[in-house]
C-alpha cells in the first residue's frame, strides 16, 4: 500500500434520560431505604471567582428531587449540603413557618428537617460525612456556621429592588461610540456599609430574620449549659492589658462533643449610627459526658474600638465607659444566655498594628 495521510476517529454512545424518570427512581429507591442521604451541591459552573450568580438557588433539578423525597419520605431523609456560600433553603423550616415567612400555603410547602453543611470538603469529604452522621471523628456535628445565610435573595444586605447595589447597573459603552456593552461596564453601589451578615438583619434594614446566623450549629448529639462565672483585669492602653472573662461550661447530655463559646461586644448607638455587633471572643472546648469546665476568654482592644474615619492613620478609637457583652450561643439575639458590661476608664487612639501613645 502506498504512504498517505493517517487518521482516526471513535463511536460513542451516550445515554440520555429525563430529570422526571431520574427522581421517580430515586423516589422508589427511598421506599428500599432506612435511611436517605442527598447530597446538593453547586459546583464551579455556578460557583466562580469573577463573577455574581443571578440568584441562591440550587441548580437543575435538585429542589424538585428534595420535594419528591420529602412528601414520600420525610422522617428519613438527610441532606448533605455541598456548596461554598449559601444557597436558599427555604424548605430546612417548618412548612408553618415557611407559609408564614414566604407568604405560600402551608400544603404547598415541603420540609427537611436534617440538613448538614458540608461546603466544599474535598478528597475527605467522605469520611467527615461517615464521622457527622454517625457521631464519630473530632467533631462529630459540632461545626457553626461562618456567615449568615438569607431565606432568600431578596433578603440578602446587598440586594435592591433597582438592581443598583446587585446584581448592578449595565453602563452604555463610549469608547467606541456605539451602544454596546463590555464587562467592564458594569455600576454596583455599595450601599450596606458595615451592616452586612447578621448586623443587617439586627439593624434596622431588615425586618425579617436570616434562615442561618453566624456563629449558629449543633454541639454533637448532646446539650450544653453554659454560665458567666465572672470577669478580670482592667483594659488601658498599656501593651497585653486584657480583661478575661471566665465562663461555665457543662455537658448535660450523655455523649461528648464540642461547645463554641461566643462572646459578643454590642457598641451603643450614638447620633449618627446605629448599635452595632461584633464577635469579640471565642473559644472552643470539647468534653466528655456529665463533664464541667471553666473556659478564659480574652477581651482586648480590638474588642472595644470603632473606626474613624476622620482620625486616620490612627483611625481606631476606644472611648471611656461602659461597654456591653453578649455571652451567647450565636449571633442570634434569642440564643444570648446573659450580658455583662466592662468599664475602661481612659480614651486613646491606636492605629490598628498595636497600642499608641
């Protein structure tokens, strides 16, 4: 045979199945189960560096697979979230709460009740899944959430209704005297300020609740009684001072698990602002069954300053008086187990890398 130009080529066939016979068998595979595990997720298409998503849902079909279980299977069915920021997830509520919140009819809402937060856990998602489900690892369910996550959109601290502070404003393109658009002519206002996560939803922004504060989460399969015990030292703009504030933490469950003690600084309102909260300390302990601990946590000066503006390079301020703290269980205000207030009796300015003269 003569030389000529070589190539080659493949057959492939892939099958193509409908989302509706795809749920149905899962739907029939639950009927078969004790229990139901669904894993949700996101992924990169829908989360990205570099760009917004148009809204929180969960992508395809998912809601309506979630739907499905739930009505035939609800009391065995657990979901396990796989995303790296929130999704809405209207239906981890009570269908009471949701017809409330949402305006819907209660029968036309869904619920599920177990929902875990995995986010994006890698090659060793699997067995952190197999230690929450089954209490086991370091952390057995005992994760808190890190941001605040609204019921839906709308409720999120950067949304508008004009679209002006999101998704934003597309501009007319003028560099080239037509009308066209380019990504970089895009307008997005920052409006929320400092009132974002759970402070827009304690402020007056917002007259509706999160769906998941900050700080929010289980200790493990087990209760726990936490009690002020009290507070020590005295905060001056010398370095390392500190008051220490010692607090009681007691396992009354018959498990061990994980507790996360938060404390939170509440700045009083003035003229020109509204009260504000922030995290001002936070500790972690672990303890068998029936088990009692104090815990020392540290309040410094970060804890007691506010920002102005006006004043930088020094722009941190701690002013005298009274402050007011919040031992509580998350950044939820019903979920405060007592407040206690701390006096500091000189003003200074620091510019935020350690203590000023």
């Amino acid at each position: 045979m003569g030389e000529g130009p070589m190539g080659s080529f493949r057959i492939g066939l892939e099958e193509t199945r409908s989302d509706r016979i795809l749920i149905q068998e899962a739907v029939s595979k639950a009927e078969e189960s004790d229990l139901v595990l669904v894993l949700t997720a996101t992924g990169p298409e829908w989360e990205t560096e570099g760009m917004d998503r148009k809204d929180l849902k969960l992508p395809r079909q998912q809601e309506s697979l979630l739907e499905r279980l739930s009505r035939a299977h609800q009391e065995k069915v657990v979901v396990f979230n796989l995303t790296g920021a929130p999704v809405e997830m209207d239906w981890a509520l009570d269908r009471r709460l949701q017809a409330e919140l949402l305006g819907k009819e209660e029968e036309d809402c869904f619920t599920i009740p177990t929902v875990v937060q995995m986010w994006f856990p890698g090659q060793e998602g699997g067995r952190a899944m197999a230690d929450v489900l089954l209490g086991l690892g370091q952390a057995p369910a005992s994760g808190r959430m890190s941001s605040t996550w609204p019921l839906r959109i709308q409720d999120h601290a950067s949304y508008s209704e004009d679209s002006s502070s999101f998704p934003g404003t597309i501009l007319r393109s003028t560099s080239s005297g037509g009308s066209g658009t380019s990504p970089t002519s895009v307008r997005v206002d920052y409006k929320e300020g400092k009132y974002t996560g759970y402070n827009h939803y304690l402020s007056s922004r917002s007259e509706r609740r999160p769906l998941f504060w900050f700080g929010q989460g289980l200790g493990g399969y087990t209760r726990f009684q936490q009690r002020l015990v009290g507070t020590s030292g005295e905060l001056t703009p010398s370095p390392g001072s500190q008051v220490v504030v010692e607090v009681e933490v007691e396992n009354l469950g018959e498990r061990g698990g994980k507790e996360v003690i938060q404390i939170y600084s509440i700045l009083p309102c003035s003229a020109k602002d509204r009260g504000y909260t922030k995290l001002a300390a936070f500790e972690t302990v672990r303890l068998q069954a029936k088990e009692r601990k104090v815990v020392r946590l540290k309040l410094e000066q970060e804890s007691f300053s506010s920002w102005q503006e006006q004043a930088k390079p020094d722009g941190w301020k701690v002013d005298k008086g009274k402050y007011t703290f919040s031992l509580s269980r998350s950044s939820d205000p019903d979920s405060e187990i007592e407040r206690f207030t701390v006096e500091v009796g000189q003003s200074w300015r620091w510019g935020g890398l350690g203590h000023l003269e």
